[in-house]
C-alpha cells in the first residue's frame, strides 16, 4: 500500500500552459517534473475562475491513486522566502507584479485599488455612486452632465 507521500506532494511551478494547467517540479524526486496538472479553482461554471500561479511558487500537489498522470494543484503557499504581503487576517489583498493591487478591510469596510495603467468599466445599466466623488484632474464626458441642482455643461458664465 502507497503512503501518503505518493498522493500529496509539494513542488514548484516549472511551466504555465494557458489551458489553466501548471508542470510542477518535484526536488524529492529527483527534480522529477509532473505532466500538465490542472489548478483547482472556487468555480468553473457560474462564475468563472481563471486564476494561474506563476514561475517557482510552491504548490501542493495531489495525485489520484492511479497514476502521476493524474493530480491536480490544491493551491500554492507563502515562505520564509516569499513571505504573504501582509499580516492582517480582515484584509483580503490582491497585488500583482507591476504594484497594482486591490485590497480590502474588512474592518474600516474600505475597497482600494490602486492600478498602474488605465481603469475599463463597461456596463448595460447605469453606475450609482451614493457619496461624495472626489476627482483629482479632469472629467470628460461625451454626453451631458446634469446636476440636481439643474446645471449643466452649457451653462455661461
């Protein structure tokens, strides 16, 4: 009978396929490198979830007991070497290479995103923001914009 050993390994990301599959390196075995393991996500339905480790992070891997052609990633995990970005268990952060992130406290009930390069939202409906809107530099619009006050960008001076 096969020990655990033989179903859950840990290793690091060799090589991402666009197909949401990772190759995974195993240094106790030899720098043995798996087959295409698909990465385990929350939903594959509705919504979708397309999320890929990169390059050198280290996975914990599980393998069916049929053969190593068959495993999945169960999710990647933080180091001494790669240390988690932050230490505060009601934030939840996303940050990416280029420094833009998105983060949010659980705590101050604050959303913030700080984005290097343009923002696209696109949308059927209308956008509603309740609060106050602060805008540091200009806002062009291709229609009008009317406040309840009643003016708008024709008014004269």
């Amino acid at each position: 009978m096969a020990g655990i050993e033989e179903f859950v390994r840990v290793g690091e990301v060799v090589s991402v396929n666009d197909n949401h599959t990772v190759r995974v390196k195993f240094a106790d075995r030899g720098e043995m490198v798996s087959f295409d393991l698909p990465v385990l996500v929350p939903s594959t339905i509705d919504p979708q979830d397309y999320d890929l480790p990169v390059e050198t992070t280290p996975v914990v891997c599980i393998f069916l007991p049929n053969g190593q052609q068959q495993g999945f990633i169960l999710g990647a995990y933080y180091t001494e070497i790669n240390p988690a970005p932050i230490k505060n268990k009601k934030k939840h952060l996303r940050k990416y290479t280029d420094g833009t992130s998105i983060e949010y406290d659980m705590s101050s009930h604050t959303l913030t995103a700080v984005v290097k390069g343009p923002v696209n939202i696109t949308t059927t409906e209308k956008i509603t923001i309740n609060g106050n809107l602060q805008v540091n530099g200009n806002i062009n619009a291709s229609g009008s914009i009317i406040d309840a006050g009643g003016n708008t960008n024709h008014h004269g001076h």
